[in-house]
C-alpha cells in the first residue's frame, strides 16, 4: 500500500509523514524584497519621525534639485540664486543644527553651479548674507524653544493681554474712565503700564512706571503687569504698595526702580484715595474752581527699602464731585532733556484745561499727542483720566 502511494501521491502527502514542500526560486526573491522593503520604511520612520527632520529633507532636496536643475534644465527657471529661497524657510522653520546641514548642502551647490559657470559673485554673495541672517534666526528662536512664527505670536498675545489688563471696566452712570499707553520709538511694549480692579463699587487702579523704555522696559513691565495685577483687589488698599514692594525685593538683584500711584475710588459716595510709591503727583480738576491743581500723596519708589510700611509716606484723601477728574501720568508727558520737571507738569496742566472744553474722552489721546510734540520725550508715555460727569 505504502509502496503504490509512493508512486501515486506526491511527497506531501505519503502515508501520512510529512514531508518538506519544496518553495520556489521567485517566491524566495519577493519575500525578500518585501522584508527589505519593511525594513527601508522602519528606518525611514525612525530618522524623519519628527517634523524637524522632514522639514530639513525636503528643504535639502529642493536645494539639490535647484543646483543641478540650473546646470541641466534651464538656468532660466532653476536660477542658483532661487536657493535663497529653501535657506529663509529653514531659518524659520529648523533647529539651528539641521540649518547648518542645509548650509552645507547648499554651498556645496553654489560650488558647483560656480564650477559649471551658472552662478556669479553676486549670487553667491547674496546667498551668504540671507544665511547668515537665516542663522541668526534660528539661533533666536532656538532660545525660545520655538520655531516658525509661534514666537511673534507668544509676544502678540503677551500684548494684547497687557492692553487688556489696562483697558478699565465700565463704570456706570455718572462715570467715565480713559487709558492712552504709547511706547517709546512705536513699539509695543513699553515700561508703563496700567492694572485695575472693580468689584461693582470701588474702583483699584494702579499706574506703573518701570525704569528705563521701549522692549528693554517691556519685558520687566511684561513680568510686573500679571504680579501687580493679581494683587491689586486681593491684597486691602494700603497694602497694595508694601506687597508689590515685597514682591520686588524678593529678586536676587536690583534690577532698576520702579515708581507707582494706586488710586481707590468708592463710586457710591465719589471719595478716593490716593497713594503714592515715588510717583509724580496726580492731578485733580476741581469743578467748583474750573482748575487743576497737584495732589499731595507721596512716598518711596519700589524695590529700594526691604518693608515699605515703615517708610514716611503721604496719602491724600478726598471726593470726586459732579464734573471733577483725576489724571495719573508718567514723567514721558511731563520730563524734557534739559529742564525742570516742574515747568513740564506746569505745562501739562495748561494743555489739560483744553479737555474741559473738548471733553476727557475724546481729549484724552489729543493732550498725550499735544504734550508729546511739545516736549519732543522719546521715553514712554502713559496717561489715566477718571472722571465724574
């Protein structure tokens, strides 16, 4: 029996013994290329799993391709000088050591579109300069952790937030309130900045003066705003100087003065007080009088005395009637190179008795722009007007 299946039947399938199926040539071969295959897309994902990585591939093969497409397309469309193009993208969008790569890939093209006589001195001339700028980019950004534009958007949105925190609430009947902040040199950050509390009856505001201007300033003003902001309203009223003196003294190093005035007004009644850390003195319109005349709080600037509390200060107190106003500003409306900081608040108080005739609202911004020329301040300027009409 076994003998006949011998014949009969495949190897397979004799007497019930298995047997080796013999596997062909071809078969071998494809299973072959299908595991190099799976290997080649396993190291292909590990080397472009990030987004770093693919961005500097493709930004590679699109130099490559423009260094030898000029030298065998068509100088016309595939010009050298387009790799410009390639190097820019990577300054914003790479780490500085995959820039430096692409760097390198693309001085080797410019070599050889230079040997091929399809790229000039100053091709190659503007393509250093655009990679040294694209450097410096990436380096920038490689402080921040941040490529792309997400930098410039993290400062837009610092901004707005600032300006958010200096635009104070609605009032209500009988109250009006106006806030001007212009930085030094048109930028967007500046050293004053404003912070306000309301909880439906009393009104915190805070005017704040950090030393020195413009983005230098700014990023000081940027940390204070949210410090000085939080604890304005969670802190009682005379506290409120003393802590952000607190606050400040618990840094390692001076990092220059700061000056402030905090205003308290109680909207059901129109009484204020007045506080002062070194700032110049607020203004108040008298109705009754038709004049302005200086206020008499006083104090300390902050970060220079370690317990604030015990420093001579001078508060002053007293009622916003029917038509009265308070004006709190900072010394770029008021100091000029050269003279007497008197005669600029002497000069500020002149020009503000324009804004009883044109209104506080509006005249706001107009007796900013008005001191601002007369007094030609590069510094920054920060005015805050509240009024009972």
């Amino acid at each position: 029996m076994c003998a006949r299946s011998a014949a009969a039947y495949p190897p397979a399938t004799m007497c019930g013994y298995s047997a080796r199926i013999m596997v062909s040539p071809p078969t071998t071969i494809v299973r072959s290329i299908r595991a190099a295959a799976r290997w080649l897309r396993d190291l292909v994902a590990r080397q472009f799993i990030t987004r770093n990585r693919r961005l500097a591939a493709g930004l590679a093969l699109i130099t490559v391709v423009t260094a030898v497409a000029a030298v065998y397309v068509s100088e016309w469309w595939f010009s050298p000088g387009a790799m410009i193009l390639p190097i820019l993208a990577g300054g914003l969008l790479l780490w500085p050591r995959a820039l430096r790569i692409l760097f390198v890939l693309a001085g080797l093209g410019i070599v050889y579109d230079v040997a091929e006589d399809k790229a000039g001195a100053g091709i190659v001339a503007t393509i250093v300069v655009t990679a040294v700028f694209a450097d410096v980019f990436a380096r920038t950004r490689g402080k921040l952790g941040m490529r792309g534009l997400r930098g410039d958007q993290m400062l837009i949105e610092l901004r707005d937030r600032i300006r958010a925190q200096g635009t104070l609430p609605e009032l209500g009947e009988g109250w009006g309130s106006a806030v001007v902040l212009r930085p030094a040199g048109g930028s967007s950050f500046g050293g004053d900045f404003v912070v306000s509390a309301f909880d439906g009856k009393t009104l915190e505001v805070a005017l704040v003066d950090v030393s020195g201007k413009g983005i230098d300033a700014g990023t000081r003003a940027l940390l204070l705003s949210g410090a000085f902001g939080g604890l304005l309203g969670s802190v009682p009223r005379e506290e409120f100087l003393p802590a952000c003196n607190a606050y400040l003294r618990r840094g390692k190093t001076a990092e220059g003065f700061v000056t402030a005035v905090h205003l308290a007004v109680d909207l059901a009644s129109g009484e204020y007080v007045l506080a002062s850390a070194g700032h110049l003195p607020a203004a108040h319109y008298d109705a009754a009088s038709g004049l302005w005349r200086i206020t008499r709080a006083r104090g300390i600037v902050l970060g220079v005395l370690g317990d604030l509390s015990s420093a001579p200060t001078v508060s002053e107190e007293g009622v916003l009637r029917r038509g009265d106003a308070l004006m709190l500003y900072t010394d770029g409306l008021v100091e000029a190179p050269g003279q007497d900081i008197d005669a600029g608040i002497d000069r500020l108080l002149g020009e503000a008795q324009r804004l009883v005739t044109t209104g506080f609202r509006t005249g706001a911004p107009e007796l900013v722009t008005a001191m601002q020329r007369a007094i030609a301040n590069s510094d920054d300027c920060a005015l805050v007007l509240i009024w009972h009409s």
